[in-house]
C-alpha cells in the first residue's frame, strides 16, 4: 500500500461522459447529411468537407503552439465547427473561400473571445455569415451539375410549386448539409437518444416558426383576412418552408449548440421561440429566401439578457416543482 | 401530498451488491488503541470526564456534553485512558481524542434498565436519548435530542424515519432494516410519543423492495396505526434532508429553515436504532455498523464496529485489499470524506469505508465549460452551479448570494454529471464556507 492516498474534495466518482464524447458524438449525427451531401453533390463536396474540417483544427492547433497553451483539437470541437461550416456552404464554393470561412470561424469567432465555451456566436454560423456578406456572389449560388436555377425556398418566394417531397427526401438545390430533411433528423434522433440535445429548443423554434408562416406566410390568416389570398391555409407551402433551406440543420445542430443558447431550461424555451419568430421574419418579409443562419446568430446576441430574465428559483424558494 | 421523488439527480454506479447480502459481522476485538474525538456531533466538543491513567469500563461516560448543542460520549472497551490529546480524524484535521488502551478483559459497567416507554414522560424520553449520546448517524452528526426539541412539538406532522440510503456502496442501513426491523419501528414510535399530532414515515428507496416488504410486515404485526412505509424513486440525493421531506410530503424548504418549519423532523434509520438503545434498553451509543467495501477489499463486508476502533483494523478484518487502492474515502463516494492514511478511529458518524482502485477525480483532465447545462439539469436544490462556481472563482461572494449560491446541498450532483470534469461542488463549497464564516463575524 501506498505511503500516502490521493485526497480530494466530494464527489469521488465522475459520470464517463466527456466534453470530447459529446463533440465526436455530434460528428457521429452529422454523418447522416454529410453522407447524402457527398452523394448528391459529389467528389467536389466531399473535398469542400474535408478542407474546411482540416483547417478548421489545424487553425486551432497552431493558434494554440502561437499562443503558448496546450493544444485543445483533441476535443473535436473544432471539427465540429469545420464540419458544420462545410455542411453551410454551396457545393461548387471555391476552395479559397472555404479556407478563409474556417479560419475565420476559429479565430475570429471562436479563439479570439476566449476558446471553447466562451464564444458568444456560433462560429459555424458566424463565418457563414461573414462568408454571405463578403462572397455574396459565390456563396448564393446553387447551381451544379444535378440541379440549376433558384433553390426551392426562392420558388417559394416567386409563389412558384415546388416538389415537398424532393425537399424532405432532399433531391433539391442548396447547400451541402442542409438539403435532406431525413438525415438531419437521424442524426437529431441519435443525438436525443444519447441525451446530447433535447427538444425544447428545436421543438420551439420550428413549431412557432410553423405558426407564424401559417399566419403571415402565403395563403396564410393574414394575407387572408385582408384580402390578398383566397384560402387561409396551404399545406403544401407550409411543409415546403419547414423542409426548406436551414431550418432542420439549424433547429437540431446550430441552435442546440450549448454554449450559444441559454443554460436556463425556461431559456431554453424562450429562445427556441424567439428563433421561429425571427426565421419568419426573415422569410416572409426580408428581402431573401433564407433567414435561419441571421436569426440564430441574432438569437445568440440576446442569450445573456434571456438568462437573466430565466434563472431558476432554488428548491424551498419556489423552484422545487418546476 | 407525497411526490415521491423530487427535481434533478442523478443514478451513479450504486455498487451495493459488493456488500448487500453480508449480514452485519461483529468486530469484536480491536486490537489497538481506541480513540475518541471529542468532536464527532456538530455542536460544542465533548468535555472529557476521564484523566490520563483512569481505567475505565465499557459504557462508562468518558466526556459529558460541553453545552445544549452537544453530546456525551461513551467507553467502548474497559481499559485505562492512556492519553487525552490531538489525533488525526477522517477530515485530516487533529482533533483533542481520549485514547484508550484496550484491556481485552471487556468489563462493562451495569446498564440501569428504564422505566417502560409507555410511562416514560417526554423530558424523560429526550434526556435518555440525550444521556445516550444519540447524534444523527447519516453523517453530519447533529445532536439527536437538539432535533427531536423544536420549539413547538405540537406542529410536528411527520416524523420521517430516512431509510434511504442513496449514496452508492453503502448498505450499512439495509442491512440493519433486514436484520432489525423491529428495532427501526420501534424507535421510530418512540420518537413518535414525543410528538402527539405526528405521523410516523418510514421513507425507502424502491431499489430495496425487501426492505418495504419486511418494514410493511413489521408495521402491521406491531399494529402501530401512526406509522407507514413509503417507497420513493431511486435516485441520489434521495436521502439528502430537504429533497425527502419533498418527495414524502410536498413541502419544500430552504437552506435558512428547519425541517421543523415544514412540520418534520428526519433521522437516519441508525440513529433511530439508537434511540430505541437508549430509551428502550438503557444503552448509550457504542457501536455502529460500518461498510467496508470497494474494488480493492478481499471480502467486503458490514461490519458492527466499537466506536473508537481504528479504521486499518477494520481493513485487514475484512480480508485486506487484492488491488492497490487509489483513493480510499470514509464514507460514501458522493459526499464521504477522502482519507490518506487509515489509521483514523471510526466515529458515531463513519458509515462507510470505501477502497478504490481507480480515482476518477485524480484522472479527470479539466478542460473548459461549454455551458451544456448538464449540472442544470441534475441540481436537487435547482440552481446554476456552473455559474455559481464562476462566482466562486472570481470571489464575487455578492453574485454568488445574489444567484442563490446559499442553497446548494454539496451533494457532488454538479461534480459528477460534469462533461468538462470541472471541480464545480468544490468550488461552491469553499464559497459557502467563506460566506458563512462573514456571517458569524458579523
């Protein structure tokens, strides 16, 4: 036996689960839409994929050597982050810019406000939306060899029909992830049943995100009751805009991610709401087809003030039955 | 209205089966010295009665109560006192112990048997338990006859006999529930002459239907209307005081009321044994049954131990370790006290003792929160502890009060479920600490 014992503060046992588990397990479920992406946009996809993963860990490894601290790539974080970027990109982005988009993300939105766990902004989403703005002309272009022309949230846009049950299959235009309904959800139903993410937040945010497009959308109550539409309900357009473009990826794996969303499960609810509404927004009467990447960035940014709002009562004050 | 179980927890590797079907075993003969600290209660330390060369008798009183908040302690062996002086304790601190030299001859003084329980006034009833040295076995040691005084025992509606045991490992309460129910019961409806308008609870863990089984069958023979079994969900902090007077009751209190205050009182289901002990049989608190258990111990085994006895004894009685041991912890893993050397006496509050060959906590690399909520999650007493431990961190003790850092139980819930393996009840703790020390200042 030994002279001397390790001694430590309670508890003496730790649960398994580890910050790595969680960020592999994330890449794990998003293998259902990466998959489908290689297979529906081929070779060039696939490459996109791997670049931007590559550099999104090599940035952090070597940001870590400048900086003189140990390298924290091993926690997948970072792959995380690559891959969800390259599943936001067009298929035929050059690979400059996807180069620039990773670099940006690790940097500038994640590395230089303190690392993992003290972004305030989804770095995936925040180069994509850099990307948006500074690219616009390559990043809103669609075409490729299996599908030309707008995608289906643009048709929508027009007023124009499209095929809902291409857009839930995923036999549409976009970009490389986001496209196939039913292998994000895989993935999401992977990631609930490990217990990584839960429902609250994509649940509210694509159930108010379905209220207001049923209310303001298209053949929607609004645009009924004054006069502009002739039914007040069209199924088809509201499946359409909820199959179409980020929402399933965004709700499921963008808005779920824990350090962008409030730690408070009323929070939680609130935000999931607030991302639906704006996502609507955005849609319905801003002048593009897409909105999620803009609302959720924009939902991160209100994250402090809706945990304020939600902090829990303690049990004996109020807060053992909720 | 009773709920049965409460928010948040968690389900750790219980690791009863190690010793759940080892009847308790009587370590009769401790071969070394016996030591008594004279601080094993919360309250004021004893006050030794006994000098240096004195010899003594088992059950003869070596050190009276120094105050209200306080208790007396007992002789476990006859010997001579060989020294009155600071040993080690299970915390590391050195406390003043009386050390006594075993004579092996296990003379003990005439216990004077008590008048029956059913003419037996309260103020009687409470200064035997008082003189009995009965203090809560479950760990923190409160004084059991301070417990069972509230200042209006009349409001008294529950008296809630804790027959959790949530913490893992440890079957030291099972294996008394089997082998002693009626001792259990009974002591519970002693207390419960002490509190006219209250009902008798006997709050077990659904993971121990035998016990229910046995409890329930002990209750009807003894036809003691007052007293029920309820069996609650398993989960750990079930046994934690606030979340069982939840789960039994549906009342809530916080961490600046009583139990009292919600018309409960709670003792641990040893404690309630010794009251039965000391009102019933006349016999102060001297023995208590001790786990000893783990990955490294040969066989373990529940062993009924003399207060007093040094824990490496009781290491080498139960067949020594097969496997070198990291980390050994006196008491549970979730809230037991970590230990680095052995030779420390067993005291009316050691439960458990537990070896492992593997320390999670030495292993864990720390990295930094990612803000999963996990900890959210399983808090019983429904606070952040993620932000409370950045509070901690950054001594911001306004913060921390104002985000209700004062109600956390140090259940290690946080510590456990942490994905980043961040020291969070660690951090809240010694925050606590520092608070309440301002507070006495003031």
């Amino acid at each position: 036996m030994k002279d001397m014992m390790q001694v430590s503060s309670n508890p003496h046992v730790r649960s398994r689960v580890t910050t790595s588990m969680i960020m592999y397990s994330v890449v794990i479920a998003l293998l259902p839409a990466t998959v489908f992406g290689i297979i529906q946009f081929g070779w060039y996809a696939a490459l996109i994929i791997a670049v931007t993963v590559g550099t999104a860990v090599l940035t952090e490894h070597l940001f870590c050597l400048i900086s003189k601290k140990p390298s924290t790539v091993k926690d997948g974080s970072a792959m995380v982050t690559g891959l969800l970027l390259a599943l936001n990109l067009p298929p035929h982005i050059p690979v400059w810019i996807a180069i620039f988009g990773a670099v940006f993300a690790i940097v500038v939105v994640k590395l230089l406000f303190g690392g993992l766990g003290q972004n305030f902004m989804n770095p995936a989403l925040g180069a994509r939306c850099f990307l948006v703005i500074s690219f616009a002309k390559y990043m809103t272009n669609f075409d490729c060899d299996a599908f030309t022309g707008p995608t289906p949230l643009a048709l929508l846009k027009d007023g124009e029909c499209v095929n809902v049950f291409n857009m839930v299959l995923g036999k549409t235009g976009g970009t490389i992830g986001e496209t196939s309904v039913i292998a994000i959800v895989l993935g999401a139903c992977f990631l609930i049943w490990l217990g990584v993410i839960d429902l609250r937040i994509p649940g509210m945010y694509i159930l108010s995100f379905a209220v207001f497009v049923v209310i303001f959308g298209q053949n929607g109550l609004v645009p009924y009751l004054t006069g502009s539409s002739s039914s007040f309900f069209n199924l088809t357009y509201l499946c359409a805009q909820l199959s179409g473009g980020g929402l399933m990826l965004g709700a499921f794996f963008m808005a779920t991610d824990y350090t962008t969303r409030p730690i408070t499960k009323k929070g939680q609810y609130l935000y999931g709401i607030l991302l639906g509404i704006l996502t609507g927004l955005f849609r319905i009467f801003g002048p593009g087809a897409e909105g999620v990447s803009y609302a959720i960035i924009l939902g991160n940014l209100v994250v402090p003030l809706i945990e304020k709002f939600t902090m829990p009562k303690a049990f004996g004050k109020g807060g053992e039955k909720a | 209205m009773a709920r049965f179980t409460f928010r948040g927890g968690i389900h750790p590797y219980e690791g009863k089966e190690l010793s759940k079907d080892k009847p308790i075993r009587l370590y009769e003969e401790p071969k070394g010295d016996l030591v008594y600290p004279l601080s094993q209660h919360i309250g004021a330390p004893a006050s030794a009665i006994v000098e240096k060369g004195d010899h003594v008798l088992i059950g003869q009183k070596i050190a009276e109560a120094g105050g209200f908040v306080s208790s007396p302690i007992y002789a476990t062996v006859s010997g001579t006192v060989k020294a009155i002086e600071p040993r080690r304790v299970i915390t590391g601190d050195n406390v003043m112990s009386i050390v006594i030299e075993n004579d092996g001859q296990y003379e003990s003084v005439e216990f004077s048997q008590p008048k029956a329980v059913e003419v037996l006034l309260k103020e009687e009833i409470i200064n035997l338990i008082k003189e009995g040295g009965v203090v809560g076995m479950g760990g923190a040691g409160f004084p059991t006859h301070v417990k069972l005084s509230p200042k209006e025992p009349d409001k008294i509606d529950y008296v809630i006999a804790n027959c959790s045991e949530c913490e893992p490992y440890l079957t030291s309460d099972y294996r008394k529930m089997i082998e002693e129910p009626e001792k259990l019961v009974e002591g519970l409806s002693i207390i419960l002459r002490l509190f006219d308008n209250a009902r008798g609870i006997l709050a077990v863990e659904d993971n121990k239907p035998d016990c229910i089984q046995i409890l329930k069958k002990t209750v009807k023979d003894l036809n003691l209307e007052r007293i029920s079994v309820v069996s609650l969900k398993t989960k750990y902090p079930q046994g934690a005081e606030r979340q069982l007077i939840f789960a039994t009751t549906g009342r809530a209190i916080n961490s600046s009321m009583l139990p009292a205050d919600a018309g409960c009182v709670v003792n641990n289901v040893d404690t309630v044994i010794s009251v039965y002990n000391a009102v019933k049989l006349g016999r102060p608190l001297m023995h208590r049954i001790v786990t000893v258990t783990g990955d490294c111990i040969k066989d373990p085994v529940n062993f009924k131990v003399r207060i007093g006895t040094s824990y490496a004894e009781l290491i080498d009685e139960a067949g020594g370790f097969v496997k070198e041991p990291e980390k050994i912890v006196s008491g549970g893993p979730m809230m037991g006290f970590a230990i680095f050397d052995t030779n420390v006496p067993c005291t009316k509050t050691s439960s458990a003792l537990l070896c492992l060959s593997h320390d999670d906590v030495s292993h864990a690399n720390e990295t930094a929160c990612i803000n999963c909520g996990r900890c959210v999650e399983v808090c019983p007493g429904r606070v952040v502890p993620s932000r409370l431990a950045d509070y901690a961190q950054h001594k911001d003790k306004e913060a921390f009060e104002k985000a209700n850092g004062m109600e956390c139980c140090e259940c290690g819930c946080c510590s456990y479920i942490c994905p980043a393996k961040r020291q969070l009840t660690q951090s809240i703790k010694s925050m606590r600490r520092m608070i309440l020390a301002d507070r006495k200042k003031k």
